[in-house]
C-alpha cells in the first residue's frame, strides 16, 4: 500500500492531487467518427498531430463524463461551407484506467509532470506548446501530465501575440485565467496502448429539443 502522505512529500503534489489520479474510470470527449476509429486502430497519441493543444500532442483525458460532454459542447464544428457552428452531437469515451497505480505503483520509466493550479509556471508551458510545439517539433518529454486547462481562448491570445497586438507579458498573464476544468495528457503510445473502453455515451442536442 503506498503511503500517500510520504509520496506527496517525495513528489510535490498535494495529497488531494493525488487522490484525484487514483482512480479506474477516464473520459475523452470525441466526434462518433474518431471513436470508429479509435475502435479499430486503438489509442494513437498523435492523432491531433498540428493542432495548438496546451500540454502539445497527446491523448487527453478528463476525470468526469459530464466535464468531457461540457468540453465538447463548447467546442464549435465546420459545417460543409467551412463556417464555425454550434456542435450538434458528440460522444465520450470511457475507458478504464489508472494513472496513480501506474506511475507510484509499479516499477517505471515514465516521465510526469504537475500543474496544478493556473499559475505563470502553467501559463508559460502553455505558451510554448500552443506556438513552437503544435507538430511535436519541440517535445517536452513528459509522458503523463495532470492539471488544470486553460480557457477557451488560447487560440485568440496567441495570434494576438504573433500579430503584435499584445506582449509576450501580458499573453502569459491572459492565459492564468482559471476554469475549473482538469485534464489528463498521455504523450508515450505504449500508455495509449493501456487504455480499454468500458463504456460508450452519445449525446444529441435534435433529441434535447
């Protein structure tokens, strides 16, 4: 049995961050066809490849069903003229996993990394993914991250940033903007490779109405 307070001494992370990583059940909120995909090619850490992401390429993971479904339902969609529309239907993905018992658990190599809280430390990792890392180019090593996400203006702030409209200082103070969402970063296939779907929740926004 691990003896949690001496690991949050050893580690750094609070006993409460801890705990929150200690459990069986993932959620990854997705379109139906990437899950089609998922389910005959598996869990590919770099399927979003070229895309600006906080923690840079990687399988990402919430810890509730209802944050993942929220997430994706924030998340505007092309419509077949290319215009940004309301999203109409999603699912999330469950899959048993555990990432406390991976890391303190068993004997590893995996790299970690913590952030929780939205701080500059977080805000500037942010940063350097979202501009210098969106192809991997850049990668940081860690093979597990846990924290907070950022907001849903990354994007936003920096191409404000590369045109000139804002300072370097002032686009790492606009990314410390809290929300309450946490998210789990898997960036080592053989992780992804560890990962089982247990449950499958669609959801349609024509069937709310």
């Amino acid at each position: 049995m691990t003896n949690i307070e001496q690991l949050s001494r050893e580690t750094g992370i609070a006993i409460k961050q801890l705990n929150r990583l200690n459990r069986d059940k993932w959620y990854h909120g997705t379109t139906l066809e990437s899950y089609k995909n998922i389910c005959m090619q598996g869990v590919l850490y770099s399927y979003n490849i070229g895309t600006q992401l906080d923690f840079g390429t990687g399988f990402y993971l919430t810890e509730s069903l209802d944050a993942a479904s929220r997430y994706m339902d924030r998340l505007p969609e092309l419509d077949i003229s290319g215009k940004l529309v309301e999203r109409k239907e999603w699912c999330v993905i469950e899959f048993e996993f555990n990432p406390f018992k991976l890391l303190f658990e068993t004997e590893n190599q995996y790299k970690y990394c913590n952030f929780p809280v939205h701080d500059e430390k977080f805000a500037k990792f942010v940063f350097e993914n979202r501009l210098k890392n969106v192809y991997n180019e850049n990668p940081h090593g860690y093979d597990i991250i846990w924290g907070v996400m950022s907001d849903s203006i990354p994007p936003e702030i920096i191409m404000s940033y590369l045109n000139n409209e804002i300072t370097y200082e002032n686009a790492i103070k606009a990314l410390q903007k809290p929300q309450s969402m946490k998210q789990l970063y898997i960036g080592n296939q053989a992780i992804c490779n560890m990962l089982h779907i247990s449950n499958l929740v669609e959801f349609n926004k024509k069937e709310e109405n």
